[in-house]
C-alpha cells in the first residue's frame, strides 16, 4: 500500500491540533497574589502543557486543573502525579498574623510539598525567598554575589522562616535522589505587597539611622513571575536573586520619593523599635530596621546569563509603590487609620520613637537604683 501523497500528509498536519511539548508545572497558593499572576501567565504560555492549579479555594484561571486543599495535607502528593515541575508559592508572610502560627504553615508546607513532590515523581521544585536571606551588614559587598553566605538572622519578620525553608531546600535532594531544587531570592518586592518594607514608604518621614548607609534595590511583582516562568521552564536552576539592575542610594530614594528624612541615632531607633513591638504596638520587630540600614543589593548574573533581564527599573518601581502606598499612613510599622494619622500628624513617627525610648531610659535609670 503506498504511502499519502505529501501534500496530504502535511493538510492532516495542519488540520491536527498538536498538544504543546512543555512540562506539566503545578503551582501552590494559585488562586492569589504572585501564585495567581504565575498561573495566569503559564496557562498562557504555548511551552507550558499543562498547568495544575492549587489552593484552599479556586482562582479564577479557567485553563488550569484546579484541586482545592490545604498545602499541609499529605494528599498533596496525588494532585501531583504527573507533574513535571511543582512551584511552590503557598506562604504565609502576612504582617499582622502571629509569629508561631506563620511559622508553623510555612515549614510544614514545605516540608509536606517537598516530600510530596518526590513521591509523585516530580523531578523539580521551585522555592521563592527573598533576597533578605543574605542579611543586612555593614560589611555586605555591593552588589552581594548570588553565592555569597546566607548570614541573616531570624530577628526580622519572616527571614526565620525564609532561612529554614532554603534548609529544607538543600537537604531535599538529598533525601530523595532525582529531586532538584531550585531557589528564587527576589529583593523589596513591590505590586500588591505588604511588608515591613513597602511600610516604610507609608510613613510621613523616612527613617534613617544615623552612620548608616541604606541602599535599595526592588523588584517588580511583574518580573519575579517571569524569572518563576524561567525558573518553572528550567532556563536557569540552582539557587539565584531576580530585581532590578543596579540600586538606589538612601539620598536618590528621598530626592525621588520628595518624602524628607527623620534620623535618629542607632541606639534610639532599635532600642524604640524593640520596645514599641515587644509591648505589642508595631508588627515589625527590631530587625526588620536593618533591612533599611545596610545594603542588601544582589547581582542578578544568573538570570542575565540565561537570557532574562527585568522590564522594570528601580526608579519605575519606586514610582509604582509609591502611587500604591497614597493614602496609606504607617508610624513605626504600625498602619494608622485616617483619623489615627491626622491626630498623628507628619511628626507622628518622631512621637511614637522617642516616647517608646524615653520608657526604655527610665526603665533602665529605675534598674539602677
């Protein structure tokens, strides 16, 4: 029997709708914030085969295969057969939620989505961080390369949890051989977040530290879920930073943002800072102050060399956040209500600082006698 003339078998060709190539990636926390935007964009993507969709409730990607339910549930590991590649983007970094419980939720989650992930088969996990995890130090070189130490600490809000995470990371592959990690570090990241740092933005002074030497490098919601695409595409691998090239001093953030500055010494502001939150009156701890005192910058050279290079710059994001922010009014961290901050007044700040450590001055002269 012969065989179709040519140009039959090229009209079957093009008539025949082919299925794309690309991984099946499945995504954790799908249905909001950065899951959501990375769900949208894969389901869109003609590389992308398939993408399974996961949270506690559906979002609103049609595309994907959606299963609602807890990442901390072992029956995980069945919604995930078949995957190729798993995203994890199911944590908890909300400001106001108390500390243990955050805590508790990312690390079992991990852990669960990790262990899960091998058993189905999955050959890479894809973690997101921050950047936060190199620390902030005096000594930090500018910018920080991706391999440098991870020598932050737990004292700043969620960097506990960031850091044990990374350690889960690092040991997976070993525990279950076939298993490959890759890790994600944005810097400030900025489109519908809120952390201590986007806070920083909202108050009526910015806070500088006397001696110290702030930098800012930021990164768009928009281009960590690209380099997540890359990431999810394996394009690049191991563990690396994603933000904007390059970086802003403290002086190009205050000419830029025309917020004027309020500097206090180093022993004023942390020992404030440290009272203000210990008696529960800011979310933010002591250590969240040394992400604005000492540069935390990172190169990107991963990203760059596997072709990637961010569409937004520093000075454009700074600009987003900060018409995000308008209206908004935090004094130490703590988010004011309107008539909270017109009784607080552009001195409100000030106010709250030196009162916090005017208690601890007496507490400490009482201590003395």
């Amino acid at each position: 029997m012969s065989s179709p003339d040519p140009q039959v078998r090229a009209a079957r060709n093009r008539s025949t709708p082919t299925t794309p190539r690309g991984p099946v990636v499945a995504v954790t926390g799908a249905a909001s914030g950065v899951g959501d935007l990375l769900t949208r964009r894969l389901a869109a993507s003609d590389e992308i085969k398939q993408v399974v969709a996961i949270d506690e409730r559906r979002g609103e990607v049609s595309e994907a295969q959606w299963h609602i339910l807890d990442v901390r549930d072992p029956a995980i590991a069945e919604k995930l057969r078949g995957a190729d590649v798993v995203v994890h983007l199911a944590l908890d970094l909300d400001l106001e939620r108390e500390a243990a419980a955050r805590t508790a939720y990312n690390v079992r989650g991990t852990q669960t989505v990790l262990t899960a992930a091998a058993a189905a088969g999955v050959h890479r996990v894809v973690l997101c961080t921050s950047a936060m995890v190199y620390g902030a130090l005096p000594d930090n070189d500018i910018p920080l390369s991706e391999d440098a130490e991870l020598r932050a600490t737990a004292e700043a809000t969620g960097v506990g949890d960031l850091l044990e995470i990374e350690r889960l990371g690092r040991r997976a592959p070993r525990a279950h051989p076939g298993l490959n990690v890759t890790v994600v570090r944005p810097a400030v990241l900025v489109g519908g977040t809120d952390t201590a740092l986007t806070r920083y933005f909202e108050s009526p002074r910015l806070l500088v530290v006397a001696g110290s030497r702030p930098t800012w490098q930021f990164c768009h919601v928009d281009d960590l879920v690209s380099a997540l695409e890359y990431a999810a595409l394996e394009k690049v691998d191991g563990e690396f930073a994603v933000g904007c090239d390059g970086w802003l001093e403290q002086e190009e953030i205050e000419e830029l943002s025309g917020i004027r500055r309020m500097e206090l010494p180093s022993a004023v502001a942390l020992g404030a800072a440290a009272r203000l939150h210990r008696i529960g009156l800011t979310p933010s701890p002591a250590g969240d102050l040394a992400y604005t005192m000492h540069p935390w910058v990172v190169s990107v050279s991963r990203l760059h060399d596997a072709g990637w290079r961010p569409r937004w710059t520093n000075e454009e994001v700074l600009g987003a956040l900060l018409e995000e922010v308008e209206g908004r009014h935090t004094v130490a961290g703590r988010r004011l209500g309107r008539k909270d901050a017109t009784a607080a007044g552009a001195a409100g700040a000030t106010v709250a600082l030196l009162g916090a450590a005017a208690v601890v001055r007496r507490a400490r002269k009482a201590r003395r006698r």
